[in-house]
C-alpha cells in the first residue's frame, strides 16, 4: 500500500485528507507541523507529501527544501489556500501546487498522477 505524509497545521484538513486518501486505498500518515514531518520522512518509506505552505513553526516552502535535500526523489504536493505562492520560485521545486478547495476531487486526481496503486 502507497504512503501519503499530510503536513497541515489545521487539525481538521489533516483528517479531512486522511478519510478521504484512505477511502482511495492509501494509507496516510499526518504531521502537525514541518519539524513532525520530517521526522516522519527520516524514519518512515513516504511515496508522496501533500505540504501546506502557511504554518506556524517552519513555512512549507522552506519545508519543501529540507525534504528535497532529504529524498530528492519523493514527490511532493503543495496545497494551500492562497495562490499567490504558485509564483514563488521555490514553489516550483514541488511536483505540483493546489489551491485548498472544498472539492477533494483535484487533490485525489493529482495524488493519482505521481502514486501508481
């Protein structure tokens, strides 16, 4: 079974992600902040990252580096609520960038395009 890390400070949208990933066959792993991330991604075998830009303790673009430097590799899907960080070139290193949507029907779709199940 493929392994999706949700980073997102949001309790909610974590589980919101969680139910619906795993309802598509994946299991999902979630992580609170990017320090919990990437103690997640050092121990655990993660096929794919969905990363919040705007969090309290480490910004999901500078997040986005340290994984990249960790497993070049792992692909990883931006998802935020604003889409003013899809022109920010650090932004570019992520496989793809979704604006938060209350239609899960993207996010399953680009989820899909990088997780062969």
């Amino acid at each position: 079974m493929k392994k999706i890390l949700v980073v997102d400070d949001e309790a909610h949208i974590r589980q919101l992600y969680k139910d619906e990933l795993e309802e598509e066959g994946y299991d999902v792993l979630l992580a609170a902040s990017g320090d919990e991330a990437l103690k997640v991604i050092e121990s655990e075998h993660i096929d794919l990252v969905m990363l919040d830009i705007k969090m309290p303790d480490i910004n999901g673009l500078e997040i986005l580096g340290k994984i990249k430097e960790i497993n070049d590799k792992l692909p990883v899907i931006l998802v935020s609520a604003y889409d003013t960080y899809k022109q920010d070139f650090t932004s570019w290193v992520a496989e793809d960038y979704i604006v938060k949507s209350s239609d899960l029907n993207e996010i399953k779709e680009k989820v899909k395009k990088f997780i062969e199940i």
